[in-house]
C-alpha cells in the first residue's frame, strides 16, 4: 500500500537535549511517510554527532520521563540521507543537513524546504520546532486535512503542562507590531478550535507550508534572523488561506534554545533583542506609518522592565527597538562568522498586506 508523502523540516542548534524526542516521535507515525531534513545551524554542542550516533544504534534512545505519551523506539540502524540521495522506496527517512553557519531560524528553514521540493511527490511541507514531541497520529491528519490552503497550523501544547495551550494561530497588532497567540494559556479540553479566518499567521514551531504557497510567495525573508520571518511569510500569501486541522497536535518544550517566555518565565535579552528588533523591521516592511506607536511601545515595556529592576532586559529592548548593536551578552551567543548575517542591516522591500 502506498501512503502519501510529508516532508517535515527540523532546523536544530545546541540541541542535543530535545533531539531525539522529536526525531523519535516523528518516526512512529504510520499512515504517511514521513521526509525529515534535519537542518542544523552549526551548533557547537555536538547535535548532529548525536544525531548520527542515535541513527547508527550506538546511543540507544531512551524516552524523556515527561512526554505525555507512550513511544517505542524506532528500529537501528537507520540510514542518513545526505541532499543529493533519493529517497527509499518505502518508509520514513531523515536526511542530516550541516550548514556550516549559523544564518538564523528563516536561512535553516529555506535549506529544508529547498531540499524537499526537489522531490515533486511531496507537496506539503512541515516546519516544526526540535524541542517539539508529535502524537503518532498527527502527521496522518496533517496530510489528510483538506487542500487549498497557503499555511496550515494546528494546537501547540505546552509539553509540561500538556492541559494548556501555547498558541492556536497568531494574531497581529498592526498598530504596534505586536503578536498575539490565540489560546494562550487557555484548556486544551474546554477550548474550541479557532476560525482561521480570524488568524494572521501560523506559529513557525509547527506550521504546514503547501507547495502552492512554496512556489508563489517564495522562501522566508532571512533578514530577521530570529521572530518574525512567519509572520511576514503569511502577509506574502496573496490569496492562498489559512487553515486550521484540530487534530494536528504537538506538544511544544518552548523557548529551550534562545530563551523565549513561557508561562510564569521572562524572556531572555537574546529573545528580547531579535523580538523587538524584527517587530519593528516587520512594521518598517508591511506598516510604516505604525513606526511611531511601534517605538512608543517598546519604550513602555522597557519602562515596566527598568520598574521592576530589569535594566539590562530594558535596555535590550529599546537596542533592538533602535536597530542599535546588541548588547554584549547577545552577541556572545553567536560565532563570530554569523554575528554579520543576525545583525546586518534589513533588506529594503515592501510587500502589500495580505488577510
């Protein structure tokens, strides 16, 4: 029997503590099958030597104590892809892309969504955060949701609190920039699915791109390095909609690698500088007039962190706010071979708004 194809995208750095759960995970799917590229942005904590070491059964996996559901180990050894090999004839596969530079969230997804489209027989695509663990019968209902759609997202649950939700969709402020998570927080159980039509983007950690969308509005805008690249990609989409497969369920380690806020967590200055910086490059690229009341709001929550002692997280704020240099502490966090690429400047382009 043949099943139908989904390519999945997985860009890794430093993430040798969420890997296998996610990779793990995927491979228990059935009904589908299943093209992983994992993409990893030169990470120096050894992932992609775990990675191999766990394919080649020379690290037997053992299942984190806290995913919310039961998960027997794919069988090893397990064959690597490199980009130029096909793919087998049957089954899943993973294929390991080394970038050699760290260019950011959008650079890691565009290699793995460029590898994927050279094979005509997938034509969706899942971009999905490593720190994330897939129930075995999601990606089934990824590729049996209904077609004509641009994006697809589905329900994000926090993984240790896997009763609440971290976000349905997104929302945009268009005054200020800000980004809204539909169902932040809210009972998985007592809350309803949300209209797509009522949503502006789909959430990067798991989002389902179609080939229509791929081709027409073309790969992710590399500018922002970090937050923002799928909200612009949404506001590309031309006519394509948004959908919505409720059945689509992943549980989602949030913030693990760069420090987002999660419930009850701030943010780091990492997180805080690339936010507030691609906010106000996205405003600058799709609302321009909104530029003051975007500056006015970061001057707020800078004032509400300095309040509350938190200078160097207010700082940060209004240095990426500025477009002015990071502070020391985040540009530590990057090699020195990838700091021009995270903190050059935007590239100039308007685009037309989209809904």
């Amino acid at each position: 029997m043949s099943f139908p194809f989904l390519g999945v995208v997985v860009v890794t750095f430093n993430s040798t503590d969420v890997i296998l759960d996610c990779l793990e995970s995927l491979l228990a799917a059935q009904g589908v099958r299943l093209a992983i590229a994992v993409v990893d942005n030169a990470s120096v904590d050894d992932t992609t030597g775990l990675i191999r070491a766990w394919a080649s059964g020379e690290r037997p996996y053992v299942p984190a104590d806290d995913l919310p559901f039961a998960l027997r180990p794919a069988p090893k050894p397990l064959r690597l892809l490199a980009e130029r090999d096909p793919l087998p004839n049957e089954g899943h596969s993973v294929a390991l892309i080394e970038t050699g530079l760290n260019g950011g969230f959008a650079a890691g997804v565009n290699r793995g969504l460029a590898y994927l489209a050279g094979f005509p027989e997938i034509e969706r695509f899942w971009v999905l955060n490593p720190d994330s663990a897939v129930p075995p019968e999601t990606p089934r209902a990824v590729v049996e949701a209904p077609g004509g759609f641009g994006l697809m997202g589905g329900r994000v649950l926090y993984l240790d609190t896997p009763d609440r939700i971290q976000i349905d969709g997104g929302t945009i402020n268009r005054l200020t920039g800000v980004t809204g998570n539909s169902g932040l927080g809210r009972s998985h159980a007592a809350t309803p699915a949300p209209d797509p039509a009522a949503l502006d983007f789909i959430t990067g950690a798991s989002m389902v791109v179609s080939r229509t969308f791929y081709e027409a509005a073309g790969p992710m805008k590399e500018d922002y390095f970090l937050y923002y690249e799928e909200v612009d990609w949404a506001l590309r989409r031309g006519n394509l909609p948004l959908a919505y497969c409720p059945q689509a369920i992943v549980y989602h380690r949030a913030g693990t690698a760069i420090g987002s806020p999660t419930l009850g967590r701030p943010a780091s200055p990492f997180s805080l500088y690339f936010k507030h910086r691609g906010r106000m490059r996205f405003l600058r690229r799709f609302f321009p007039w909104s530029l003051p009341a975007g500056l006015a709001y970061s001057l707020a929550k800078a004032g509400q962190l300095a309040a509350r002692g938190y200078g160097r997280e207010a700082w940060t704020i209004m240095a990426g706010s500025l477009g002015l240099p990071p502070p020391a502490s985040v540009r530590a966090r990057l090699a020195p071979e990838a700091q021009a690429l995270a903190f050059g400047r935007p590239k100039a382009q308007m685009r037309p708004e989209t809904r």
